[in-house]
C-alpha cells in the first residue's frame, strides 16, 4: 500500500461525500449558505470523516450509511473553527492559508455561518435514516445520533470550549487535571465521536465501541499535544495560520505546562497505545493505523 496516494485517493472521496450535502447558495439566506460554504471548502485533512469511514470499513461497513455522518462531522467541526477564529475567541485572521471567515464575511455572518454549520449538521446526518434497509440499521442511526450530539455538546466540545474561555480568565489557577479536560472535550470528543459512529453505523459491539471510544481518546489527546508542539515548533508557510497564537493570548497548553520534552513523550505514549488497540481488532485496517501515526506526528 502506497500511503500518500491511497491517502489523496481517499481524500478526494472525502470531499465528493461533502460537496454532495452542502447547501445551495441561493435564496435570502444565501449570503450565509456562501459562508458556510467557504469554510467547509477551505480544505483541510479532513480528519474526522475519514476515522470515521475507515473505521465503518473496518467494523464491516459497505454501503452509504455512514456517509452523511461524514458530512456532519466535518461541519461540526469547521463550525467550531469558524467561532474559534472570531475576535472574541482567538482572534486569528488565517486558517489553512487563507483569510478566516469573519474576515471575509464579517463577524456577525461568521456567528451566523456557524450556528448554520452546527444545525445543518444535523440536518444532514438525519438523512442517514433514508439510507437505513432493517430496523437493526434505523436503531444504528439513532445510537450515532446521540453520540452526534453528545460529543458536540456541553458533555462534549462545548463544554471543553467553555472550560477554555474560562482558563484564560485565570490562568494562574489552571491545573493539570483542568487542562487535560478541555482537551478531552474540546478536541478529542469529536474525533471519539467520529471514530464511534462509524463503529456504532458498522454494527460493532458494546466492548469494541468501547475501546475504539478508548483508541480516539489517546488519538484526540496526542493530536491537541501535537497542535501545542507545533505552535511553538511550526511555521505559517508550512501549517498555513500564524503560529505563535498561543503564546500571544496567553493560553495554558500543554507545551507551556509540561515543557517540550515531557509533552513530546506524551505523544509518543499516547500514540503506542491507540496503534495497539486499532491491531487488536479481528479485522485489521492496516490504513487506519497509518493514518492515526501521521496524524499524531503530523508537521501542519
């Protein structure tokens, strides 16, 4: 297997699935729909359907059922970007390269593009019931839905949004355990979230589901680990935003708490356990293993 072209490959399926589900640029609202548009077709590695397909294939998935799920969770995702970037969260004026949503559309349509992302992910995930053939499937989709919302929400993201934003506020009583919690939510549950809905979609059991929940955690917590490396380590012509950006809002990250070295080793850790778990499954994707290595080392 050729990593990088079954990577493209894949990837290139990746973006067909979302173009297919975005909305039509057309009508009173259609400023907003351009908006959404242009930070979902900004790029990006898309991450989070890709687990989430990969692990469907792995668990036995074939068919279509999990793609407006793909399509979810990449909103999800670039709806939370959209209000990242904005003045009142981090205040950055690029992402992937190119000028950051606000900036372009303003900051009230960028909160608008947002919350549009987020309902429309719904939306669009709720299409899956029309791909469903038995009950057994309709009871699958249902089970991804409550993951769905669970993971974006204030048990999930949200809620590790929320403990950031209060972080800055003091960040001399940050602790250890209060970081590791926003990045348990704000950034590892939606690739928890990916990870087990296409298991969930796949048909997988209560103890497989649990340990994919387990292999994404160690998956989300090394990639967050990684994003700190890399804002001190990386450079904006090669990841494509200012790096730095921590530093400059006087954020706690792990590089800042644990120093360079130790929070190198977490990532190393973190990643020999998630690989062991994905090759302790009967059926092996060889593929998904990979893709969670260079995920984790990745350098943009």
């Amino acid at each position: 297997m050729n990593f990088e072209e079954t990577l493209r490959e894949k990837t290139k399926q990746i973006e067909a699935v979302l173009e297919s589900f975005l909305p039509k640029e057309e009508g009173f609202q259609k400023t907003v729909i351009e908006a959404m548009n242009y930070s979902i077709l900004a790029g990006g590695k898309r991450l989070r359907p890709m687990l989430l397909s990969e692990t469907y294939r792995m668990f036995g998935g074939t068919d279509r059922l999990a793609d407006s799920f793909m399509a979810a969770v990449e909103m999800i995702h670039n709806y939370s970007l959209v209000h990242d970037d904005l003045p009142a969260m981090d205040n950055d004026e690029y992402r992937r390269g190119r000028k950051t949503t606000h900036v372009v559309y303003g900051e009230g349509m960028a909160v608008l593009a947002g919350d549009g992302l987020l309902n429309y992910a719904f939306e669009t995930a709720c299409r899956a019931f029309e791909e469903a053939r038995s009950l057994e499937e309709y009871k699958r989709v249902a089970a991804a839905l409550t993951i769905l919302g669970k993971k974006a929400g204030i048990y999930g993201m949200i809620g590790g949004q929320c403990a950031d934003i209060e972080a800055e506020k003091k960040q001399d009583t940050v602790t250890p355990d209060m970081l590791l919690f926003i990045h348990e939510n704000k950034t590892a549950a939606l690739i928890e979230c990916a990870m087990m809905c296409g298991a969930v979609l796949a048909g997988a059991d209560e103890r497989q589901i649990a340990d994919v929940e387990k292999c994404a955690y160690n998956i989300g917590i090394a990639f967050q680990i990684q994003d700190d490396i890399l804002d001190v380590t990386g450079s904006q012509e090669i990841l494509g935003k200012p790096v730095g950006s921590d530093a400059k809002n006087n954020k706690i990250t792990f590089v800042t708490m644990h120093g360079l070295d130790q929070s190198q080793e977490m990532v190393r850790s973190l990643s020999r356990e998630a690989i062991a778990l994905l090759s302790s499954f009967p059926s092996r994707n060889l593929f998904l293993e990979k893709l969670a290595e260079q995920l984790i080392y990745r350098e943009k």
